[in-house]
C-alpha cells in the first residue's frame, strides 16, 4: 500500500512538473507578446505625433490662407469676398480692390473657402477650437470683457476668464 501511495506521489510530481513546464511555455509566449504588443503600441504613438503634426501643419496653412489681410481674422461663415486673382478678405473688410494685388473686387465668393472656414480649427486665448465651439468660446469672452470694459485681446482677464 505505501508503494502504490509512493508511487501516485511520484505520478502526481511527474504531472505537476509537467503541468509546470507547460505553464513556464505558456508565460514564455505571452511575454513575447507582450513584447510584440509594446513595439506595436510605440509604432502607433509614432505614427499619431507624426500625423498630429501634419494635421497641425495643415490646419495652420489653411487657417493662414483664409485669414483677411486686412484684420488678420480668420472669418467664422461665408461668404468669403474672393478678387479675381483668388486673394480672399472678409466681408468686413472688401473693399472695392483687392488689399493683396489691388485689382477691382467685384462679386466674386469663395466657396472653398467656407468649407475650410466650416472645417479648421480656430484659434483664440491660445486655445484651439471646432468652429462650433469657437463661436461659443468667444460669445464667452466678449461677455468677460464686456464686464471690464476693454477689448479682448487687450486683457489678462479675459485670457484668464478662458479655460
């Protein structure tokens, strides 16, 4: 009887061993995945801060092409005064010639350039945002600087106001 018992411990080892071994594989593996994981997870960052930067060149140059050369604003709707050689300015600030190349504005809009406007991101308080919510930000800071009675971009309060 103590052999048979011996001998199922020794079974019993053998498989634990075994079992362990098996485990000591099964670690080995997924360590190496989560190795592969790791370069994977790198690769992807790398790939985003390229693309973020990209993006941002994008944005930024077409931001600077629909920007009037008058108010150096980016309008936030259409239309956008177009001269015939294609310079854009605000309808603010169209005038009967063309601020860039001084030839005649007549009644040319720009299309294009209310779908850039309708898309960019629009800056402000060194905040970037949706046109959307950039109409919002700035009803916000207009109020803000309403209430101290000074332009905009002239105050800390209203930069301070701006989160």
């Amino acid at each position: 009887a103590y052999r048979d018992a011996f001998r199922d411990l020794i079974k019993e080892k053998d498989v634990a061993i075994e079992e362990n071994d098996a485990l000591k594989e099964e670690r080995k593996v997924i360590s190496k995945e989560r190795d592969v994981m790791k370069i994977d997870n790198e690769t992807l960052k790398s790939e985003k801060t390229g693309l973020d930067t990209k993006y941002t060149a994008l944005t930024s140059t077409l931001r600077g092409e629909v920007e009037c050369p008058v108010c150096l604003e980016v309008p936030t709707c259409g239309p956008v005064p177009v001269c015939p050689n294609g310079h854009f300015v605000c309808s603010k600030c169209k005038d009967s010639h063309c601020p860039t190349c001084r030839v005649k504005m007549f009644s040319g809009k720009s299309l294009l350039a209310v779908k850039v406007i309708e898309n960019i991101e629009h800056e402000d308080c060194g905040k970037i945002f949706p046109l959307e919510e950039y109409k919002l930000h700035m009803t916000a800071c207009q109020l803000a600087c309403t209430e101290q009675s000074t332009a905009h971009r002239q105050t800390s309060f209203a930069a301070e106001r701006c989160h």
